[in-house]
C-alpha cells in the first residue's frame, strides 16, 4: 500500500456516517427555511456562503481526509484546518443569527434574543480568544492526541470542539454576533487575528523542526504506507504553521480593513449630518 496525495483524499476514500450527515442536513434545511421566511430580500451570497461552510465539515469528516485521519498526520492538520480555519468563518459569513432573528416569530425571536445576551460574556474577543487557545494547545498534546487515535467518541468530541471554538474565535473578526457588547474595530481586529496565529503557529513551527516523533502512533502506519513518518510530521508543522497562518492572516487582513473603511463611512455621515444641522441652525437664525 501507498500513502495517497492530499489532494488525492479529498475525492476519494469517502465514507458516510450518520452521525455527520443528519446534523448536516438539518442545519442545512433549517437555514434555507429561515431564508424562506425572512422578511426583506436575503443576500444570495450569505446562503452560499453557509452551505459551503457546511460542505466543509463534510469534507473534513467523510471524504478520504477522515479516512486517513489515523495515518498520516499531514492528513490530519488538514482535517484540523478545515475544522478550524475554513468551515467557521463560511458558517459565520452566511449570518445565521441575523437571518434567526429576522426569521423567528416574535416570540420565539425574544427568547432566542435573551439567551444570545445570556452567552455574550462569555463569546467576547478575550474569552473566545482564550477558549480557541487553550484547545488547540491542549489537545495536541501527546497524551491527550494519542488518546484521539484510539478512542473513536474522544476523536469525535475533538472534531466538535475545534468546530465550536474556530466559530467563537472567528467571531468577533467577522461580527457573527450582530449586537456584541464589544465590537473589535479595525486596528483591534488586526491585533486580535495576529494573536489568534500564535498557538497553532508556535505549534505548527514545533512540529515542523523536531528531530523525532512527536506523536509515535503515527509510526507504524507510516511505515505501512511506505512513508517516513519524520517526514509527514515535518509536512504537517508547515501545514498548520503556513498554511494556517496565511489564511488567518488573509481573513484577518481582510476583516480589518473592511472595519476601517466602515468606521470613515460612519464617520463621513456624521460629519455630513452635524454640517446639515449647523446649515439648518443658520437658516433658522
């Protein structure tokens, strides 16, 4: 047997498991249904932007890339990445608690209202950045990653728990709560995504030069597929190290300037406003 191509596993070795799929599936039909409901016209690219995110954890759970998960530890950064760095801020650009809250009865729209506030002091920039930190760092190490590879229910629960910490890390860049009770403006957020980058770069640049094996269990399989498990540990380091700081940069970047340029949008109607006021005054003097 040979080890297969990263890009290899993401069209093959699929394998669905219903334990995915259905929870998939059901937040995929509730979206659309809030999108049906909505009042006012919803913006086509937030509910391509959703399922896609949607499509990610797929293809982080059920394609070749879960299937390898156990052998090949370049293969399974890429599987971290996708849960941590590419399925959240998708999930988070399709607006889901805009879309709940324009969509719910008014009823339901007030409880869900309270409970959101209930969550906010623990879903703020410090917190989150803190949660998503402690996570990464706790769960790559050795005992604990070992302890992945043969208990299946712990490996899932990692799967879940990097899902929900890439969203609460992810969102106080991408404004995922739409009434936060600290909005991040655009110099905070560049400094907030660098500092996102630190634990899995640290870890990612560990990986990348140790001498030996970081994880053991990886060596038998590696062998197996006629690799050097050295090696494949090596590709990994640079994978999360790179990889994932290049997309948290560019994302991170991004958010940054699109908050600056709508604090001067702001900024220009305020001023436009206070002269209207001042014009207004002096007509009325």
């Amino acid at each position: 047997m040979s080890a297969p191509s990263l890009p290899s596993l993401l069209v093959s070795h699929w394998a669905f498991s219903a334990s995915v799929v259905i929870p998939a599936a059901g937040s995929a039909t509730l979206y659309l249904l809030g999108v049906r409901r909505t009042v006012g016209r919803w913006p086509a690219r937030r509910t391509v932007a959703f399922l896609a995110g949607i499509g990610a954890v797929i293809l982080a759970l059920q394609s070749g890339i879960d299937s390898y998960d156990d052998r090949m530890l370049s293969d399974h950064m890429v599987q971290h990445l996708l849960l941590l760095l590419v399925a959240p801020p998708l999930l988070l650009g399709g607006r889901p608690v805009v879309m709940a809250l324009r969509s719910l009865p008014s009823a339901r729209r007030r409880t869900f209202a309270l409970a959101l506030d209930r969550t906010r002091r623990f879903t703020g920039p410090a917190p989150s950045l803190a949660l998503f930190t402690g996570v990464i760092l706790l769960t790559h190490l050795p005992s604990f990653y070992d302890a992945t590879l043969s208990h299946p229910a712990l490996h899932d629960a990692e799967h879940a728990a990097y899902l929900a910490v890439g969203l609460l890390m992810w969102s106080p860049l991408l404004d995922g709560d739409p009434a936060p009770r600290y909005r991040l403006n655009g110099l905070g957020k560049l400094v907030y995504a660098n500092l996102a980058m630190l634990p899995m770069g640290l870890l990612g640049a560990y990986l990348n030069r140790h001498p030996t094996l970081v994880y053991p269990a990886y060596g038998p399989p590696a062998r197996a597929l006629g690799i050097s498990a050295l090696t494949d540990q090596a590709q990994a380091g640079a994978i999360m190290w790179v990889l994932g700081a290049s997309i948290m940069a560019a994302v991170g970047l991004w958010a940054a300037v699109a908050a600056l340029v709508a604090e001067e949008r702001r900024q220009v109607a305020r001023e436009a406003r206070a002269d209207a006021s001042l014009a207004e005054r002096m007509r009325s003097a």
